[in-house]
C-alpha cells in the first residue's frame, strides 16, 4: 500500500471518531505506519500537526451540528472534546467573533472558512533550492559519537526544537575536539523514534569514528548498520532546512517505489556549511528500502 493510501486510512480515523476522543496512537495503527512517520509525513502535506487537523476538524463538527440539528450546545461542546460548554463557548467567540448560539441562529447565512493559501516561499524553495530528485546509495556500518537529547519536532503540538537543538549544537562544537579517532570533515545529526507509538524523537549531534575507546563524559555512541539511503541537497539557510525535509515526505516520498525503513534520518554539516548564511549546502538523508 502506498503512503498516501495509508495517510488516507489515518483521516478516514479521525472522521469516523469526531465524537470520540481520539489517540495520536489509534490513529497511525489505523493507518499502519509508526506515530512519528505518520505526524511527519500529514505535517509536510498539510502544513498543520495532527492535533490542530483533529481541534478544527471537531470545530468543523460542530459547526454544522449547530446548523443542522437541534442538538444542546452542552452536547455539541462536549462532543467536540471541551470539558464545558462554557470552555467551548469560549474558543467558539474566539474563532468566530460570536457565540456558538449567535451562529445558529444565522440559518443559512454561513461563515466562510480561511482560504487556503499557496506558500510561494515553500514552491520557491523546492523549485531553486532542493535536489528535487536524491542520491541513492549504500553506507556501510557507520559509528556516532556525540552529545544527544529527547525533543518534540515541528509536526509535534509540543515542539520544542528551538530550546533543544541550537543549545546541544554549541556544546558539541565547544566539545568536538575531545573525541578520540574521529573522521575529519563531516558533523551528522541524528533523528530517531524513541518509540513507535510515541513523537518524542531523539538526536545526536555527532561525528564518525574510527572506533569507540573512552567516551568523553555526557557523550553517547550509537553504531549504524548498512543502510540504504536517498540523500538530498539541501542550499539555502539552514533554518530552512524543515521545508525541505517537508518536500521529502510530502512530495518525493510518497511518489517514489521506496519506504522508509523506519531507521534514524540523518543531517550532513561539511565543509560548505555556513551558519546563517542562505549560501550554505547541506543534506539530510533517510534511511530507504
């Protein structure tokens, strides 16, 4: 089964589960695909987390319950996933700049909905910017050794990157000196699950070893078995680098005859990285069979 077919299956879930309350978990084993990759690859072609989908879809519910039945607001709010109607009411003025029985009263004289809105930047970036099609090859067994943490990513409500990842990259370079048998040349950064039903993903700052001896105190080694990787070039300024990593999941992913293997992605800093410069070129590469 392709992944859009299985994404398919996920949004299928949530519709026929408005009413009820719904697990991140539930919705990617309906799907049949891990809970990460799922949220990564609705993040990149909705543009919004699960959660969110799930809140405005529940909105988008009760919208037209307060339309179409007679059904008590109390009911429609707790349906919706509110603890109380005054909770729902509430979000409702919020989002609509009236109450949930203003708009029932408007009848037929329905709100319109935000536009969708094209991101040029987005079509821009992959058009200027992105090896639209990877590097296909096989790396051998490859030993990591760097700092790590735990964080939520961009297509998780609770992301967390910005607090995580930039603090770990400064230690590591103060620090990179101290690892023993180190290949010169390349800085990788690890992605990995920490659990099929779970968002929270681990990282390592790292660099490639000869061989593992003394770890430096509060570094970690992880050995990577031979994998199969499709490798992206990715120009442009590194906080960019999620719109590309957006194109991947969302675009070349999902038309392609390859499936992630569920093993760690993978960013690439060599020589022409250049912090905060939109000249820079990187890659990121996932794991593929």
């Amino acid at each position: 089964m392709r992944y859009l077919e299985q994404v398919q299956r996920g949004i299928d879930y949530v519709e026929q589960h408005l009413d009820h309350d719904i697990s991140l978990n539930q919705i990617a084993r309906a799907a049949g695909i891990s809970q990460w990759h799922f949220q990564r690859i609705f993040k990149a072609l909705t543009n919004e987390t699960l959660k969110t989908y799930i809140r405005a879809r529940r909105f988008a519910n009760s919208l037209e319950k307060l339309m179409a039945s007679d059904e008590r607001i109390i009911d429609i709010a707790l349906q919706a996933g509110f603890e109380s109607q005054e909770s729902f009411t509430r979000a409702f003025k919020q989002a609509f700049n009236m109450t949930p029985n203003e708009y029932r009263k408007l009848g037929k004289n329905k709100l319109f909905l935000k536009k969708i809105r094209i991101d040029a930047d987005y079509l821009a970036h992959i058009n200027q910017n992105v090896s639209l099609q990877p590097e296909i090859y096989r790396q051998g067994v490859m030993t990591l050794v760097g700092l790590r943490t735990r964080f939520y990513s961009v297509d998780s409500d609770k992301n967390n990157i910005a607090s995580k990842l930039p603090p770990l990259w400064a230690q590591f370079v103060q620090r990179l000196q101290e690892i023993p048998h180190r290949v010169p040349g390349m800085c990788y950064g690890l992605v990995q699950q920490t659990a099929a039903d779970s968002d929270l993903l681990e990282y390592y700052a790292a660099v490639a070893v000869e061989r593992v001896s003394d770890l430096p105190e509060g570094m970690a080694s992880i050995e990577l078995p031979a994998t199969q990787y499709a490798r992206f070039t990715h120009r442009g300024l590194p906080a960019q680098l999620d719109t590309t990593v957006n194109y991947v999941y969302s675009s070349w992913l999902l038309q392609s005859s390859y499936r992630h293997s569920g093993g760690p992605d993978l960013e690439f800093y060599g020589d022409d990285y250049v912090p905060e410069s939109d000249r820079s070129v990187m890659y990121y590469a996932i794991p593929v069979k």
